[in-house]
C-alpha cells in the first residue's frame, strides 16, 4: 500500500480510501449488501494496509456508520482514519435532523461518534451546501467541535468552487480551521472539477478525495454490459450524472482497449487514471465484492504513460455541473 498526507493535516492515509456506501441496508438501496459483507469487506482492506475509511450519516440510515463502527472494533482504532459526514435529513419527521445549522450538527454529531462507537471522529465533513444556514455557523459549529475534540478536522463535499473558497476565506478570518478536503465528483468520464476546484486545493494543500473515481460503474465495463446492471437499471443517482453525454461512450471504448492491452480490468485502468492525477489524495472504492477491492489496490502498480493519459482523456467534452445544486 502507499500513504500519502491528507492536505495540510499531517496525517497519512492510504492512497485508497474504502467507502462504506455499499454495506447498510438494501431496504435503503437495493444493491446495497448487509453487515456481514460490511465486515468482511474492512477486515480485507486492512489486510491489504487500507487505513481510510469515509461513510456518512445518510448511508443507510445511520446503518453504514454502525457497520463500520462495529467492523473496526478489536482493531487498533490509532491506526484507522474514519471520515463521516453529514448534511442531508435523517429523520422523516425531524427536519432539523438535516442541514448544517448548529443544531444540526451538534446533534448530529453525537449521533455519529455513538454509531461509530467513537470519541473523536478524524474527518468531519459538510456533504453537501446548505443554502439555508450561513457558512460563518456552520464553521463555528465544526470548530467548536474540533476545540471539545469531538472531531480532527473539518472537510467538505461537493460544492461550488466560488462556495469552497468562501468558506475558506471566513475561515482564515475567523481564525478557523476550515476544510482540510473537498470530496468531490471526479472521474475519467466527469471532470468539470478541473476548472477551479482542483486548482484552488492545489494552491491552499487541500486535500482531494473524489466520489464515484469509477463513474458509479460506468467505467467498469463496456457500455452495453453496464446499462443492463442491477445498479444501471435501480441506481437513479447514476441515471442522472451525464457520463454517456461527455465523449462517455467513446472514452468507456477506450478504457476497455488498454485494458485489455495491459492485461488488466477496466475498473484498474480507470482507477489508475485517477490515482496518476497529481492534485488527488485518494480516490474513495465503494465495492459490492472483495475481488472489487483487490482489484483497486493492484491498481496503485498500474503505469499510465503521459501519452496513455492524453489519449483516455481525449473524447472527454465539457458537460453541466453535476453531483450538487
């Protein structure tokens, strides 16, 4: 395995961060798969140096925190990074059990620690804007919870690049912390984040976690096989990102050709791509199968030359915004 530091934190953590989508509930998502693969599936990536783990409170209901709590219990808990997040509702009648109001995130938080059968959270991250609460509250709230050593840091996920550097620019006023991540949408077949969020952590060591790095499956297999998945045909999350609409298609051909050069799977190639871009920390697997895992490790020894790059990269065609509002 190879380490690398989160941003400006100091702390190393595995090129491959392990997400924890994929084991909850499936009356929450229907390819979603239960606790005892949840388990399996983090006692194989420590086996493989795996020592970043990144859920959320919207996962399952609070079921994918409490698997992963329960998974890494009996392990040295020093040793493991644990992201989490929150922002959307959890509560159907609650709806301060969402948003990123003080409120929110306070009880929120202590939700999440007793879930994870933790006391201090390493990676506490926004999921998404809220439009409703001013950023100077939400900040304060997560620094006053980094002060009680409720949680290491602060991190976010996707938003405006103009919105991120807001906030780190009330952050440095305040004399905050502030993020020390984006987590973003960021794939071979979706890279809109290259025009000013990318630039913008490059410039402030801000760590860059993508989601969906394979394009939710996208990039995993030839297209024609792809749309006739379970999660293709239920998943209506990658129904809606544009990934056959961005030269997708022509760039799915191109992945499976030097995959299959390299001796190698397509989800490796993408993968690969992805781990090859400089501004990128580490990519975040969700797997629905251990051999999905393994594969993403053996991808860190994949060459790309600069030429393989250019060409993968070459049908991409600029696409809207997607995976925020």
């Amino acid at each position: 395995m190879e380490y690398t530091t989160l941003g400006s934190t100091g702390i190393e953590v595995s090129r491959i961060c392990l997400g924890c989508m994929s084991f909850g509930s499936s009356d929450w998502r229907g390819w979603v798969k239960g606790e005892e693969f949840g388990h399996e599936l983090v006692d194989r990536a420590i086996d493989l140096g795996i020592n970043f783990f990144d859920t959320a409170n919207m996962y399952s209901r609070g079921e994918s925190e409490r698997i992963l709590g329960d998974a890494l219990d009996g392990y040295d808990r020093d040793a493991q990074v644990v992201a989490t997040k929150v922002f959307f509702q959890m509560r159907d009648d609650d709806p301060n059990s969402g948003g990123l109001s003080r409120k929110t995130i306070e009880q929120e938080l202590d939700n999440s620690l007793s879930r994870l059968g933790m006391d201090t959270i390493d990676l506490y991250q926004t999921h998404r804007w809220d439009y409703g609460t001013p950023i100077e509250t939400t900040l304060a709230a997560f620094d006053d919870a980094v002060r009680q050593g409720k949680i290491r840091h602060a991190g976010a996920s996707s938003m405006w690049a103009y919105q991120f550097a807001t906030a780190h620019q009330v952050a440095e006023r305040e004399g905050y912390d502030g993020f020390a991540s984006m987590q973003d949408h960021y794939s071979l077949a979706y890279r809109e984040e290259e025009r000013d969020m990318h630039p913008f952590c490059a410039q402030e060591d801000i760590a860059v976690l993508p989601w969906s790095p394979l394009a939710r499956g996208f990039l995993t297999r030839p297209h024609e096989e792809y749309l006739s998945t379970k999660r293709a045909e239920t998943d209506d999350h990658a129904q809606a990102h544009p990934y056959a609409e961005c030269g997708g298609k022509e760039i799915n051909e191109r992945v499976q050709e030097l995959a299959d050069e390299k001796d190698v799977n397509m989800a490796q190639i993408a993968l690969s791509w992805v781990l090859h871009q400089d501004v990128v920390t580490a990519p975040i697997i969700g797997a629905s199968k251990i051999e999905h895992l393994e594969d993403a490790v053996e991808a860190l020894d994949i060459d790309l030359s600069e030429s393989d790059q250019e060409w993968l990269e070459e049908p991409y065609e600029p696409v809207p915004v997607s995976g925020h509002q």
